[in-house]
C-alpha cells in the first residue's frame, strides 16, 4: 500500500457536486491542497445530455465533457485552470473518521493507497435502482445513467440492431429515452410505467395525461398501471419482457429506467448518519454528522422548502449548488442551503414539460387545504408570428392563499414561468403578489398580462365561487346527465371538435358561440349540470358569468380549453 499524500481537502466523487466544490475550494483558499478522486475516467461530465447523445443529437460524447470554449474538461484542464488535482480511474473503498483517512484502489492498476484529509467532501452520486422483478444478464438489456449505457445503444442502433425497444419507466429519463429511440433511429418502442400515469411523482394525473397524448401521437405503446414480471432471453438471445395480462414482448433492447438511488453505502459504513431515503442526512451546510466531513449532490438527502420534509431528489442543478455552499463553508462564509423546491424540465418531442413546487396530490398528503386551477395560454400574442401555447396548472392553498406549485405542459416557453413561480415560492408568496408582479412586455416575449397573472385572477374567481376543473381529469363516467355547452364559433368547432370520446354521451354537446348565449340562455335546464368548454378558457369563464347571471349556477369550467385535450 502506497500512502499517496495529504490534503487539506479530499473529494470523493468527479461529476457534478464534487468538481464544483474543488474549484469553488480552490479560488476561495488557493494555498490550499484539493484532491478529488472519481472512480470513472470521465470527469464533470454532463449525464443530463446522455439522452441527447443517444439520440444523435450530440455527434460525440466528447461534447459532453468540454468547456463552453471547447476545451476537455480532464485532469490536465482542472490541474492547471481551476487549481487541483483530479485523479480518475480511483475508487475509494473505505473512509477512517478516527485517522482522517481514506482508502483506495487505483483500477487499472489493482494498487492500494491511502490519503489523509482534513476536511472530507463525499460527492459519491447515484446508482440506478435495482429492478424488483427477475432480470437475465445481457448487454441488451441496460441501465441508463452512465456515459457508457449511452454509448453502447448508440453504436447497436447506428449498426442497425435494434428494431424493437422497450422502456420500463415513465419518470423522466424514460421519458427522454423513447424519443432517443422511436426519432432519429426510428426503433418500434414500448414504454411501460408500474403507476397509473407518466411521471408519476412530478405531474398530477391531469397534465400527465397531456404527456401522454404527446407520446402516444409519435406511434409509441404506452402501457401504464402495469407492472413487469421478469425480463427473460429467448434462445436467440433476445430480450422478452412478461406483463400480466398481455403477451410477452419480444424486443432488441430493453432500456431499465426505474429511478436512482443514493450511492451511500461508503457514508454508512464509516458510521455516517443516513436519512430516511437513505441519502446521507446533511444539516443547512451540507455538513454530515461529522463536522469534517460534507456531502453534496446525488448521494445527500434534501429538506422541501414548503412541506419541510425529508426528501430524495437527484438533480444536477442542486448538485453544482450544493458545492457552492459546502466551498463557501468550507471557507467560514455560512451561506445556508435553504432546501428544495424540485423544479425540473423536460423536453419530449415538441412538448416541453416542467414543474416546480407541490403537486395537488402531494400538497393534499402533506396535510394543505390544496386547490387548483389550470389555463391554457400563448407565450406571446396570437398575432405574433412565433406563438406557441401551453397549459399551465397552479397549485395554492385554500386558507391563507399561499402559492404551493405550478405545473406546466406545451410548445411555448414554459421556462421562464416556471423559473419565475419558484422565485415566488421561496418567498412564501400569495395569490396576491403574483396579481401585483409585474413583467416585462413586448409581443416577440410576452402577452401585455402574462399567464402568470391570469392564473392568479382565475385563482381569485375561483376563492369567489368559481368550478373550474382540469382537462386530463374532466370526463368522468359517474357524470351522467351533464350538458355540454362549447362556446367557440361554429367553424372552430368544425376544424377541432371536442373529442367525443372524452364525453360519455355525445349527443349532450351543445355549441352556442359566446356571442349567441345571453339570447339563449333560456334554453338551458337549471336543474342540469352544465360543463362550459372554449378553445383554451377565457370564453368559458366570460360564458359562466352570463349564465350565473341569468340564474343557473351549476356551472363547471373546463380549465385549458379543448387545446388541454388534444
């Protein structure tokens, strides 16, 4: 065993959290001495690409491991421009707390060492969650989280190998790996998710079903609330994938994209404290339950700015912050983590989807008095050449009016509501305060009110009596003897009907154009439930007002309009 050195600070783990750390360590305290050891040759590399790569996108996967100047981010680039050492292809296999050492391998040579530290930074990120159902053993049948899984589809699907693929995960990297499949190669692909929707734990059912009506449009089988038996081999050595109550499907590739868990198996056994997710439990300064050592990124555990709860959520932008703070501590600023909000993106096919906050399913179990309301808009004027359009859905609570999340689904630039909403968020803002926040306008950007604030004035109708529901929820089959009333012109009905299979009796569509209703609202039977449907809402809302007016009150919104169900 060699002992190699000691540092003033070693870092376990080179892809997000920890080259992060070492470079924030290294301008903070330049005398100092940062080591960081990562286990793969890759260093800081973008894994969010991967799927990008995969797809062709990407030409090669060198893009995603160099600078926005062209330049390797290797052992030689953070050596002599950000100012440490990276050492790659070195596993660390144990950590002494007592000697303030720890222990590894380097892998191409089998040879040990030791190296001792005063300050420890564990950065040691994420496996893939095990399978729960039997899994035969072949390199066709794969994980998705490392530069290699990406790499070895790529060089089967560019050779021409893969004719059938199946994805078992809808949550976010399955998500993106259908498309990598099913776009560019043009590979027959079945995705497969064990709940009742896609992306279960970020979208309520209502916009994931938007999602799914995007995907299914690409001639891709999804098949959710249904989960794999076992993944066997044929005797050609296919990969056959059994689910109750369908025959089996054969397939060339089977994608295994069922979440990650926490890589702290290093951390507990050294007698670190492990959180309920089994994430390393850290306090605001991403301190472990020993003062000296800190970790950071995928393998720590998260606190919910809203619920306070513990959480899991393996994200690189959180990564790169959470170096940040553990350099900036490291260093006597105690700048404090403030916790999570989980705002995400992703981009499948031309929908663009994102979220942040609590969903209304997860608002309700954390015990908040949840409501919504949902409103399909433009990102820009609709006379604008290059509008594009989204659903938006607003989660916030009942008593005091606090804002709890926005959840968001479409072509148009849903980026920017998002990013702004979390800001809100971390404020503890109201429904107030997003009425009164002002943006920026002009039509190539934005609406003279952005959809933000119309979701806080539908919000305020809705605190005043209004009953709005969302679209993926809106049909249900104990709703008997409902009338529909569709108030858009007679030729955009013509041009984009309400999907009748969505109704469970048709022939109860009613269409009077908005202009026509205060002369016929005679027609309508007060005692019957009235369901009010216009292209995106706004129409809806104005028709509500005119027939609540006139006496009938049991009225319904149809929040996102028709535009919500295609």
């Amino acid at each position: 065993m060699v002992d190699i050195d000691h540092s003033n600070y070693v870092i376990i783990g080179g892809v997000a959290a920890g080259p992060k750390t070492a470079a924030s360590l290294a301008r903070r305290l330049p005398k100092s001495k940062i080591t960081l050891f990562q286990k793969e040759d890759l260093l800081s590399y973008g894994s969010c690409g991967l799927p990008f790569f995969a797809s062709g996108d990407l030409n090669s996967i060198d893009e995603l491991v160099v600078t926005s100047y062209g330049v390797p981010r290797d052992a030689d680039f953070f050596r002599k421009v950000k100012g440490f050492e990276a050492i790659t292809g070195a596993e660390i296999i144990r950590i002494d707390r007592a000697k303030k050492t720890v222990a590894g391998k380097l892998i191409g040579t089998g040879e040990t060492f030791l190296h001792r530290y005063d300050k420890l930074v564990l950065a040691t990120g994420s496996v893939p969650a095990r399978p729960p159902f039997p899994v035969a053993k072949s390199p066709a049948i794969r994980y998705f989280t490392r530069p290699d899984d990406a790499v070895h589809f790529r060089r089967q699907a560019e050779q021409g190998k893969i004719g059938k693929a199946v994805v078992i995960g809808g949550g976010l990297i399955g998500c993106e790996v259908i498309q990598a499949c099913a776009d560019l190669w043009g590979i027959e692909t079945t995705l497969i998710e064990i709940q009742d929707q896609l992306l279960p734990y970020v979208l309520d059912a209502d916009m994931a079903a938007i999602v799914r009506r995007e995907i299914a449009g690409q001639n891709i089988e999804v098949l959710t609330g249904i989960g794999v038996e076992r993944i066997t081999l044929n005797d050609a050595g296919q990969p056959v994938v059994f689910i109750p109550g369908y025959n089996p499907i054969t397939a060339d590739y089977v994608f295994l994209c069922l979440g990650v868990r926490p890589q702290s198996d290093l951390a507990g056994d050294c007698g670190l404290q492990l959180g309920k997710t089994g994430a390393i439990s850290v306090n605001e300064f991403m301190q472990t339950s020993d003062q000296d050592i800190y970790a950071g990124g995928d393998c720590a555990e998260s606190i919910h700015q809203i619920t306070g709860e513990k959480l899991y959520i393996p994200m690189g932008s959180l990564a790169n912050r959470h170096g940040r703070v553990i350099a900036d501590h490291i260093a006597g600023v105690t700048q404090p983590f403030p916790g999570v909000l989980g705002a995400f993106f992703v981009k499948i096919y031309g929908c663009n989807v994102g979220a942040v906050g609590l969903s209304e399913a997860a608002a309700r179990k954390a015990g908040l008095a949840a409501r919504a309301v949902w409103g399909t808009f433009p990102d820009k004027p609709d006379y604008y050449p290059e509008y594009r359009t989204f659903v938006l859905k607003m989660i916030y609570d009942n008593v005091d009016r606090r804002l709890l999340g926005l959840q968001a689904v479409g072509t148009g630039d849903i980026c920017r509501r998002i990013d702004v909403f979390s800001a809100f968020l971390q404020h503890r803002a109201t429904i107030n305060d997003l009425l009164d926040f002002e943006h920026g306008y002009a039509p190539p950007y934005s609406e003279a009110l952005d959809p933000l604030h119309h979701l806080a004035g539908i919000a305020e109708a809705r605190q005043d009596g209004l009953d709005i529901i969302g679209a993926g929820s809106v049909i249900q089959s104990e709703i008997r003897d409902a009338v529909w009333l569709d108030v858009r012109e007679t030729d955009e009905v013509e041009s984009q009907p309400l999907p009748a299979g969505d109704v469970d009796h048709p022939e109860s569509i009613l269409n009077i154009p908005l202009k026509q209703l205060r002369d016929r609202v005679k027609e309508f039977d007060p005692d019957k439930r009235i369901f009010i449907v216009c292209k995106r809402g706004v129409r809806s809302y104005q028709a509500a007002c005119i027939l609540k007016a006139a006496g009938i009150r049991n009225v319904t919104i149809l929040g996102g309009g028709v535009q919500a169900l295609q």
